[in-house]
C-alpha cells in the first residue's frame, strides 16, 4: 500500500486527481491537505469523502510545523504537489501571494520530504519520490511554429509562470545538490469538471447560461494547447510509478486552438442543446491581459516514448463532458460563484 501526500487536493486538477487514484486501486492512501483558499472546495470530493483510503487535513504547505508533522505522523511514499496560486489575472493584480505558495511553499515541502525520506547523506528511502506539477507556462510564449520541448529554455512572462518556474528550479537544485528523488511535469491548459470559473472555460459557459456578455481578451487569437483533466491525472500516475529520477516530462495532446474558437464551441453547443437565444453576439472582445503570452504548444514526445502515454480524450469528446458536467452541477457553481467571486469579477472584467 503506498501513500500519497497530495497537496491542492481540493482545487481543479488535484480534486480529480484524488478521485481518478481511488476509483483505478484499492491499493493506494491519500492524503490531502490544502489550506481551502477560494479555489479550494471539498465539495469536489464529496464521492470519496468516506473512502477509508483518503483523509484529509487542512493546512498550509507554507507551514512548517504543520508539515513535517504530517510526515512524521505518516509514512509517506509520495508527494504530489498542485497546491499552488493558480489563476495568471490575479497574479498580475497581487503578485506576492503566488511567491509566497508557489516557492516558498514548494521549498518547505521539499525541506520537509527530505528530512523524512533521509537515511544517510544524499540517500533516501527506496521508492520514494516527490513530484511538481508544473506547467507549460515557464517555457514562455511561442511564435506560429514549433513546441515546447523538455529542454526548451525557461523564460516566464507573468508573476503566475515566474512563480512557477522558480519552483521548477528549486526541485532540480534539490536534485542536483542532494540527489532529491524527483519529477518535474509540465502540462498544457487542462479543463473539465471541477474547474473554477475564472478560468476560460467554465467562466465562458456561466456566462453564456446566464446571458452575461463573453469577455474574450483582446483579438482572441491567443493560441492554448488544451487537455482533457483526465489524461493530465493519468499522465501523472504514470510518472509517479515509471519517470525516472530526475527527469521533467511535458504533458499536452497537441490540440491547439484560439481561445475565440473554444469560446464560439462553447456558444454552439448551448444554442443548439440548451437555449436557443445564445449565440456570438454575446462575444465582447476586451482590453488585452498585460504581458499575454499569444501561443502555447506541447511536444508530448518524450512521454508517450518513454512511459507510453496517450490522450484518450479527444476535444470534440471532452468539451461536451465538460459543458454537460456543468448543466448537471449549477449548484456547485451557485456556490462558488457566491462570495468572493462577485468581488473579483465586478472588479476584474468592469475595468476591462
Ligand atoms: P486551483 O487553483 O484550482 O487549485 C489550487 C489548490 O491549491 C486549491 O485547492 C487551493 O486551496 C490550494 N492551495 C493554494 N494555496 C495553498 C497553500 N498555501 N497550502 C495548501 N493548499 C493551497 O489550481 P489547478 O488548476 O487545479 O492547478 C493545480 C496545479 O496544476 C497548480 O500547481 C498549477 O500550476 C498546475 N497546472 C494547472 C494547469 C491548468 O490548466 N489548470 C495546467 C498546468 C499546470
Ligand atoms: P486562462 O483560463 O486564465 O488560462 P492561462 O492564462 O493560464 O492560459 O486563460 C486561457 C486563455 O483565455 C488566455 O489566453 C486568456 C484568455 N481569457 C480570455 O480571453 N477571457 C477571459 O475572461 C479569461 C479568463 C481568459
């Protein structure tokens, strides 16, 4: 039975990660903490909430204490940390917080996993690893052609990807300096269920269920590679059990597409499914986000080459799981969209 110590675990991609892990085995333990910022909701895990194989704990991966006393009070095998600031806009308002989480809390984690995993200098329990969730964003913005590839130079624009990318470069140091057991993965734009909606996908189907205008940043040719939620959570069982130490993996399926176009996908399949009175004139193109990166793009070769994965999702597929995933669950997002929301909204998009 291997534990893993998941961190964000109530957040997008960590809360079906949780459900992804515990629904595949019955072999595996996981620990969830997160700190439940707005982007935390256990109400994402309420399926496996009594499953004896998960526990969760609220708390912070900044704290210290905190930390190194779940790892003495576990034995953990892994750790997979998500928990991070997440969202590019608000890292441009208030840069600090996503430097704070995102390395400074990465850093503690690895100060923490290293001193449980420690059984002489540089040499580490068997089987152990830590792995950082990391994103396509560090490699910066392409041009029309070519990928990112695994060693493509870092050169992050936002507060977002900087943060990101410092933290990339703490656990290789911690790998290079002390011979950390570690993975690094660097993933495209997922979506699907779960997604908090101020991000493109689920912000542009509230919108146009509730007839509010589409605000689509500047031209809207700004290229994302989008991946179903799903195949990012296999991707990542598969280099937790098989990467080998040290390496980064990309994630993407290549599936590149102009925000405008997923935002008119979206329009579409709600005219023709759900209410016929939606359609593109609800498409408002506004201010530009500053310092936008205009296109991402994956080269998912090494992955599928050396630990044999492929997306099984493809976009036509997983948009329509995705908008039918939010037709059945207008509860979940009432609730989030209550509270702090309205605040960041009203504040972020009457500017614009
Ligand atoms: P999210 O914002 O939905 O969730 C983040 C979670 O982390 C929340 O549950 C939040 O409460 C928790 N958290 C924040 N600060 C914390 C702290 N100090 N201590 C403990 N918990 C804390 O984010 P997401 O979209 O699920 O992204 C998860 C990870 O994947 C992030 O590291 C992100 O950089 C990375 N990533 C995201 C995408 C994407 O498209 N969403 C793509 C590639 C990589
Ligand atoms: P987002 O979901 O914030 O992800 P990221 O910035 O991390 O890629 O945004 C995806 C793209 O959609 C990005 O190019 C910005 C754009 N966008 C809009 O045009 N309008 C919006 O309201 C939002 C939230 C994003």
């Amino acid at each position: 039975m291997k534990t893993y110590l998941v961190t964000g675990g109530a957040g997008f991609i960590g809360s079906n990660f949780v459900i992804y892990m515990l629904n595949k085995y019955d072999d595996v333990k996981i620990i969830n903490i997160d700190s439940l910022t707005y982007a935390g909701n256990l109400e994402n895990l309420k399926s496996v909430e009594n499953n004896p194989n998960y526990k969760f704990i609220q708390a912070d991966i900044c704290d210290k204490n905190a930390i190194n006393e779940i790892f003495e009070n576990n034995d953990i095998d892994y750790v997979v940390n998500f928990a991070a600031e997440s969202h590019v806009d608000r890292s441009i308002e208030n840069p600090e917080i996503f430097v704070k989480t995102n390395v400074l809390g990465t850093l503690n984690l690895l100060c923490a996993a290293k001193k449980a995993w420690s059984v002489g200098d540089d040499v580490y329990r068997n089987g152990v690893k830590y792995l950082q969730i990391s994103t396509d964003e560090v490699y910066g913005s392409l041009g029309p052609d070519g990928y990112f590839l695994e060693t493509t130079p870092l050169d992050p624009h936002s507060p977002y990807s900087s943060s990101k990318a410092s933290a990339d470069l703490v656990v290789k140091a911690y790998f290079d300096t002390y011979k950390f057991p570690m993975n690094i993965t660097r993933c495209s734009n997922n979506y699907g269920p779960f997604q908090f909606p101020e991000k493109l996908i689920p912000l542009m189907i509230n919108n146009a269920l509730s007839h509010k205008s589409l605000p689509v940043y500047g031209d809207g040719m700004q290229i994302r590679d989008w991946l179903f939620v799903e195949d990012h959570c296999k991707a990542i069982d598969m280099v937790i059990r098989d990467g080998k130490i040290g390496e980064v993996y990309n994630i993407g399926g290549h599936n590149e597409r102009p925000n405008v176009k997923i935002v008119e996908t979206i329009i579409d399949y709600i005219k023709n499914n759900v209410d016929d009175s939606v359609d593109k004139h609800l498409i408002k193109h506004v201010e530009d986000r500053k310092g936008h990166d205009r296109r991402y793009g994956i080269a998912p070769d090494k992955i599928k080459e050396d630990l044999g994965w492929y997306p099984e999702t493809t976009f036509e597929v997983g948009i329509q799981k995705t908008i039918k995933w939010y037709l059945d669950n207008m509860d979940w997002m009432k609730n989030v969209t209550s509270g702090e929301y309205q605040k960041y909204y009203e504040k972020m998009y009457s500017k614009k």
